[in-house]
C-alpha cells in the first residue's frame, strides 16, 4: 500500500496548527495494572520529572525548540499493541504529547504515564505528510470506534531502542479518541458514522464497511473524509470531499437505502466522481448525515 495513498499534504487540512503548545485537561482514571512482563525494550531506567523533559533520551529522535506541542492528559488509559521479535506486546498509558514542527507536519506522539514504565514511548513519524488516523471498526450507534492505526510500519523509541514496527492505538472513552484524531488533523470532528457502502461511477471509488468523518476547521471549510478500501492495492486511499463542493443529495425514501451526492466539478477528482453513493450502517446515521448536509449546502 502505496504512502501517497494514505497522506495528506498539510495545507489540504483546515488548519495547520498555530505555534502553541495546548493542555487538554482531564482527570485521568485507572483502569487497572498490566503486569509488564517481557519488556520489548532494553533500556536503562530513566525518571521522568519536570526538570528532565528536555534532556531524555528523546531529544535524538522527534524533540526540537521550533516545534509545537499538544499535550493529551487522558481520562483513561490507551493500549498501545504491536509486534517485536514475532512478541506481542500490549503497553498501557495515561498521555499523549502529539509534536509538530513549525510547518504543522506531524513529528512524533510521545506517550507515558504508563505502570511499570519508567521512559516514554516515541512514535516517530518521518514523513512530510499529514497521516490520517484510521478507524479500524464502522461506528454504530451504540458502538463507539475506538481503535486507531496509522497503516504502515513506523520508528518506535524508548531510552536507547529504536526499532520499527505498526502499532495500533486501543482507547477506553470516544472522547480520548476523538481528541487525538482532532489534534493530530487540526481539526474538529464534527460527524462521524459507520458505512455499508460507498461507491463512484465515474472514478469507481468502492468502499465497504468503513467510516465516514465530516472535519471543520476554524476557517469554517469542512471536508468529508473515508477510506477507499478497494480491491485493487493501487486504488486504496483516503477520499475527501469538501462539503461546500456538494451541489445536491438524494435521502433515500426509505430506511436502508443509499444517500446519493450530486458532486460540483470543482477540482478533477470531483468531475471523474460526478455522483457518490453513501449507505449507512444504521438509518439514524443517514438521517442525521442528511439533516447535517441540509444544514451546510446552500
């Protein structure tokens, strides 16, 4: 699977984030211990005190003076699962530092407060462009997506030990969830909904069984985003769709049948596509996918 595929230049996003560094408070609940086990790091013991933040040992991989910082305190822990040394490993924590530089490119996401973990965990990110947040489970409405991947393999640090691997993000609370995807897209979520289905005639876009995000930022522009999962390795890829390029829909007369778009030609993607048919996993979903679009197309 292609990168280009599953990136986004920055400036297709809303916002790069302003130079900041922000602090999304909330009080942080134990869920419980995991027993460490075999650890998958070899590393020498290294406290974490406010005094010592800018000289650990992550200073060599993602840590700058020109860089910008959200700092996620979460109200539950994540679990943090990946694979080393054909091991699987699973590691708890209570935070997330996501790092940007001045550009607004994702650097890396810095977790700790885990039990047992004496050093952060450095997920590094190497690329120029924006990685999207992949929701692997379609909402329903009374299950909450809380799983999230980044679909390719990337650097992981802790004290001295870098290796690479694909680790997957497993939240406790939708909020959590939704905050991260927010910071690291510089943007608010604002619809989110499982899809059966959503296909294109013209460019033949097919995806199935997925998640559909409507994102705002503050400029107000907001982009309809989902995963073409097609069959074809070349086809699979992140499609957006801005809102405002929506000239007309279709509901659907009755309950289980596919809202129909009527695309404006506006850029090349939007004139191959013409039409995109979108069928919801629940109908309360298209109702309220409906509802919103009458709200926003004008």
């Amino acid at each position: 699977m292609g990168l280009s595929g599953l990136h986004h230049d920055t400036e297709d996003w809303p916002l790069p984030l302003s130079r900041r560094e922000s602090t999304l408070s909330a009080s942080t609940q134990s869920s419980g211990q995991i027993s460490p086990g075999t650890s998958p790091f070899t590393s020498h013991p290294l406290s974490r005190t406010a005094s010592s933040i800018g000289s650990r040992s992550r200073e060599a991989s993602c840590y700058s003076l020109h860089e910008d910082v959200a700092h996620i305190a979460l109200n539950n822990t994540v679990t943090i699962t990946f694979v080393r040394s054909n091991k699987l490993f699973k590691l708890r924590y209570t935070y997330i530092d996501v790092r940007k530089d001045a550009t607004g490119s994702l650097k890396c996401l810095e977790l700790g407060g885990g039990p047992g973990q004496q050093t952060p965990l450095v997920h590094t990110f190497n690329e120029s462009k924006l990685p999207v947040p992949h929701l692997e489970h379609p909402k329903r409405p009374n299950e909450p997506s809380l799983r999230i991947s980044f679909m390719e393999e990337q650097t992981v640090q802790s004290a001295q030990t870098v290796f690479t691997t694909q680790l997957s993000y497993q939240f406790e609370e939708e909020r959590d969830c939704v905050q991260f995807q927010e910071i690291i897209l510089a943007s608010r979520l604002v619809f989110l909904a499982g899809i059966a289905e959503a296909k294109s005639k013209g460019r033949g876009e097919e995806c199935i069984s997925q998640n559909l995000r409507i994102l705002r930022g503050p400029n107000g522009r907001q982009v309809m985003l989902f995963f073409a999962n097609s069959q074809r390795k070349d086809l699979k890829r992140y499609v957006k769709v801005p809102v405002n390029c929506i000239d007309s829909f279709n509901p659907g007369k009755k309950p289980g049948r596919p809202v129909v778009l009527q695309l404006q030609p506006n850029f090349d993607i939007l004139t191959q596509m013409k039409t995109l048919q979108i069928q919801f996993l629940d109908d309360t979903d298209r109702i309220a996918f409906c509802q919103f679009l009458s709200d926003h197309i004008k």
